[in-house]
C-alpha cells in the first residue's frame, strides 16, 4: 500500500468505503462515479491490483460472452472487435485501465488491503445523516491494522473467489488424489515440458483425467485437445450434467449492425431476456429439468454429450461443444471417485467413478481438478439470499440483481442518487431453496435465482428510471439492434405482473437489516427474523 493511498484512507472520512476490487467493487465504484465524483471513495482488496478472482485464474480462460457485456458499467474496453471473448491479460487490462485512469480525483484503489471487520459506528448520525461507521483494515505487507471511518460501506466480495474444491474437500472423492491433482493452470508449462521431452509417437502417451464439467472443465479440455501429442488421451468427469445458454443462437457470430431498419433474423433472434422469461414463467417451483429440457430442444441451450439437468448460467458454442466430443471420451452423470498411480511405467493405472465403473490405463495418468470453486462454500450465489442492508450497516454487494457486478453497480446508484430510504422501501425479492442441494447446484434453485432477479431489476428501474437504465452498459439486451430492444422491454413489461406473481409463489420478501435467513433441513429458506414468507410453494 502506497503512502498516498495510506493518507487517503487515514486523512479524513471516507463517503464510501468499498470492500472488494473485481467485477462487483469496481461496478460500485463505477456508479458512485457516476452518480457524484466528488465523492470521497476508497477500494480495498487484499491482491495489489484491481480485478480480484482475474488475477487467479488460468491462463488460457477467456469471457463466455462478448467483452461488452461484462467489465466496468461505462469503461471502454479498447478493443475494435465487439464479438472478442477477451483474454484474461485483455479483463485485467480493462480493469486497471480503469482505476489508473478513469476514476475521479477523490476515488482510490488500495490494493493489498484486508477487510478485518466493521465495528461500532464512530459516532451517531445527526439530521438524518447516516452514522459513520468505524472499519478496521490490515496491510498484507505488514500485519499493520489501522482504524478507518467511512459513512457507508460497500461489501461488494462478490464470489469472493477462493480457489477451486480439492480432493480432500469433495464429499465423494476418497482423498486417493490428494496432493497428485493439478489445475488448469499447471497445464501449459506441462504440455511445454513434455513436447520437448519426447518426439511424436514416443511412449505410451498420457491420459489426462478431467474432473468436472462446468465452463474451466470444457475449456481445459478444449484446450488440451489442441496441444496434447497424439499418443495422449483426453477423458471428461462431467458431474451433474450442465445445459449452457448456447453463444451462437443468443448472441450470435458478430454484433448486428444498427442500420435504421432491422432485418428479420435480427427482429427474431433469441434472447438472453426472452430465454430467461420463458423459463420463469413455466416453473413451477419443482421442473426446472423439464423446463430446462424444452430449452434444450429449441437449442437455446446446449449440453456436452447429452442433455443437462442443471443450468451453468454462462455460454457455450457449438464449436466448443463439438471439439469436447469429438476428441474426448465423455462421462456423463457420474463423478469422480479416486484412483490408483501405477508404481511404475507400464503397469495399469486405474480411475475409479462414483457408480463403481472404473477406466483403467497403461498410460501416465494426469489427474485435472476442475471441480467446482462455489459448491463447496458460501457464497453471493449459494448461501441463503439476504435483503443488502445488512444489521451491522454494510450494504452488500451480493446477487440481488443477478451478476455482481450489475448488483454492486444498481446498489450504488440507488443509495447515492435516491438515498438509502429507498433501497429500504424498495421491494426485493429472495431465492426460497437453498442454491446447493444433495447433488450439486439445485436446478430449481438456479431458475428461482433467475425469477427473484428480473423481478428486482424490474423494481429497481422504477425507483432509478429509465433515462438512468438505458445507459446502463452491462444491460445484455444493448447487444441487439435498438428496434429488438424495444420488442423485448415491451415483452417483459407485458408480462411483468406474471413474473411478479412467480415471485410471490416461490420467493419470499426481504426485510432491510434482517439477520442472515437460514435453510432447513428441506433446503427452504426463511428468514430468522420474522419467518415472513411471500408464500409456501
């Protein structure tokens, strides 16, 4: 941390104090910008650059969906192509881009910076003031925790990304791998080590074992299938199988052009609102499977080797998905178990799966955790949804509004520009299940999760206003052509007392400063306050 960045954290009180530096603390930095930049802001994240969980990931990991779609509210990306799936150097460029360059006067970004934990109000509000609140940070440099008061904090932690579930921490692995397992991210200096070592044709050749079959397992596969040797083999551990919203019927090859008239396929192309809304309004709170399904045979979504019964809510094409299949041995619906390391080379190595089969191999076997870095842990989409104004007086940053980015982005303009009274009125929905069920994610948990969180941005435009939402640059439906655009808000408002209706069945009202809601043994949650529920589903 700079002596700069110190002062300004220490020299006065903060406006805002905002926890967390990625996707969602840079979104709500991006709209105390916009809402007023004289405001006295400070970031604090405990990497020393911006970008949070970018900074950790894979190399070779790209964006599922075009760049535009994601990143900072209003921050240009600099990069011509609007269809690019940015690269991981590409997000943390625009990331730093932004705090070094685009963040007004009174704003800072203290990187390697700790959140220890909120303490009493410094003193007590005034006028209707809001009490400033007392925080306490610590250097990752040094240890050194210091004091500082800010009149709101913003907890945008988002995923709070804490690396992927280890062997040890997987309830059906019997901990055979611990230790021996790599990650994605091991493979490129791997695959590099190993064409030098040997030529083409040279050995037995290596199986490589994936474990996992969200979005890091395909790409880790895909990516493999381009730079293994010939000798090697490539096997996919799906898991639960994962329907994908599919890239090329949703969004498309490139970006439409906004000529004045549109043409029909742009007029009837699908979208990510129009999928979604589908959906929600033929749920009944226990088919997500088949609800699912029937998205999957218009192609809306796409699976690996066979149809999915969860959603990944990201986006894979039909490219990838062919390249996975056709060069890998997939299995589908079951999940690894352990396996036996041949002592040495020529003797049998063994795969064990959960459903007592087993792949047995004379090759060097490779083992690819590629688990899940949610499923394992608490967090903005697994634990129990909570009303953002938490009892402590953070407001957090979590999914209220779906992505967190887009959450910590309407959250921030909605306490700066309409004050924090309005974001206790306002009327906000929470998820009923609990997001992990005995099998992984719950697909019903994941459609409610897409209902409460259309029917909470629908809330949150009436208090902002559509001036202020139509240049709201993460909004998906600005990919398409303005006369589609049009179609699909006048879509979702005709049907928006349906979706509120949804929400009243299968969500429950949150309450402002309610203490953290609970699940049950059922996975229903409830909040531990009042017990208020919309409804019992």
């Amino acid at each position: 941390m700079s002596p700069s960045i110190r002062a300004s954290l220490l020299s006065h009180r903060l406006d805002y104090l905002v926890i967390g530096g990625g996707f969602s603390g840079l979104n709500a930095m991006s709209a105390l910008k916009r809402a007023n930049p004289h405001l006295r802001a400070v970031c604090v994240d405990p990497r020393p650059g911006p970008g949070g969980s970018w900074n950790e990931f894979y190399s070779f990991v790209r964006l599922h969906n075009p760049h535009p779609m994601f990143g900072v509210d209003g921050h240009s990306w600099g990069i011509p192509e609007p269809t690019v799936l940015a690269s991981k150097e590409q997000v943390l460029h625009h990331f730093t881009s932004f705090v070094d360059g685009a963040m007004p006067a009174g704003f800072a970004y203290a990187g390697g910076v700790r959140y220890e934990c909120l303490m009493a109000p410094a003193l007590p509000g005034t006028g209707g003031s809001p009490a400033p609140l007392r925080v306490s940070l610590q250097s990752e440099d040094t240890g050194e925790e210091f004091i500082v008061d800010a009149f709101r904090v913003i907890d945008a932690r988002g995923f709070d990304y804490a690396g992927h579930m280890k062997a040890d921490q997987d309830p059906r692995s019997d901990g055979s791998t611990r230790g021996r397992e790599l990650m994605p991210g091991d493979l490129p200096e791997l695959l590099q080590a190993g064409a030098e070592a040997a030529a083409p044709g040279a050995g037995p050749g290596r199986l490589f074992v994936v474990v996992g079959g969200g979005k890091m397992g395909i790409d880790t596969a895909g990516f493999l299938v381009d730079h293994v040797r010939a000798e090697d083999s490539i096997v996919l551990i799906t898991g639960t199988p994962k329907w994908f919203s599919n890239r090329d019927m949703i969004v498309g090859h490139r970006k439409p052009t906004h000529s004045f008239l549109p043409t029909w396929s742009q007029l009837t192309q699908p979208t990510f609102a129009q999928m979604v809304l589908d959906m929600a309004l033929k749920w009944d709170g226990h088919n997500a499977e088949e609800v699912l399904l029937e998205q999957g045979r218009r192609g809306t979504l796409i699976s690996v080797a066979g149809p999915g019964r969860s959603y990944a809510v990201g986006l894979l094409s039909e490219a990838e998905k062919a390249r996975v299949e056709q060069h890998c041995r997939v299995v589908v619906d079951d999940h690894f178990r352990g396996a036996d390391f041949a002592t040495r080379a020529g003797l049998t190595s063994t795969v064990r799966l959960q459903s007592g089969e087993s792949i047995d191999t004379t090759k060097e076997l490779v083992i690819v955790n590629c688990r899940t870095s949610g499923a394992h842990r608490a967090t903005a989409f697994t634990r129990p949804d909570a009303h953002p104004l938490r009892p402590d007086g953070r407001i957090e940053g979590s999914s209220t509004f779906g992505l967190t980015g887009v959450t910590s982005f309407l959250l921030g303009s909605l306490v700066e520009l309409k004050g924090q009274g309005a974001l206790e009125r306002l009327p906000l929905f929470g998820n009923m299940r609990h997001g992990i069920g005995r099998s992984g994610y719950d697909p019903d948990h994941i459609l409610g999760f897409l209902v409460r969180s259309f029917a909470n941005i629908l809330s949150a435009s009436d208090i902002l206003g559509p001036r202020f939402m139509s240049a709201h640059t993460l909004d998906p439906n600005k990919w398409y052509h303005p006369a589609k655009q049009v179609l699909e808000l006048g879509n979702l408002l005709t049907k928006r007392k349906a979706l509120e209706a949804q929400c009243l069945k299968h969500c429950r009202i949150m309450e402002a400063y309610e203490p953290d809601p609970v699940a049950g043994a059922d996975g229903r949650v409830k909040a531990s306050s009042s017990d208020q529920l919309a409804s019992v589903a």
